[in-house]
C-alpha cells in the first residue's frame, strides 16, 4: 500500500572518515555528540523545516 508520505528525517551521528583519537568527552563534544551539541542540531534543524 503506497501512501505517498514524505517523512523527513534528521542523522546524527559520526561522519564517514577518520576521527582522530581523544576521549569520549572529547569527541562527542567535536561533533556535536554531546547533550548540547545534539540540542543545537535538532533546533537548527527544526527551524530550517518551519521557515517556509
């Protein structure tokens, strides 16, 4: 059953290449992996999707 739904979806995560080594702290703060790093993604995030 095709219902034609278009889900939008945002990846978080580690990109595909080398992460150089540091504690966990570290480099989950680097990419954004962290508590506020994460909030920042999902709120820049949202705002792109409602600013039309």
């Amino acid at each position: 059953m095709n219902k034609n739904i278009l889900i939008i979806i945002l990846n978080i995560g580690l990109p595909d290449m080398f992460i150089p080594s540091g504690n966990k702290d570290e480099i989950c703060c680097e990419y954004k992996l962290d508590y506020y790093g994460i909030k920042e993604q999902i709120l820049t995030w949202l705002s792109t999707l409602f600013a039309y």
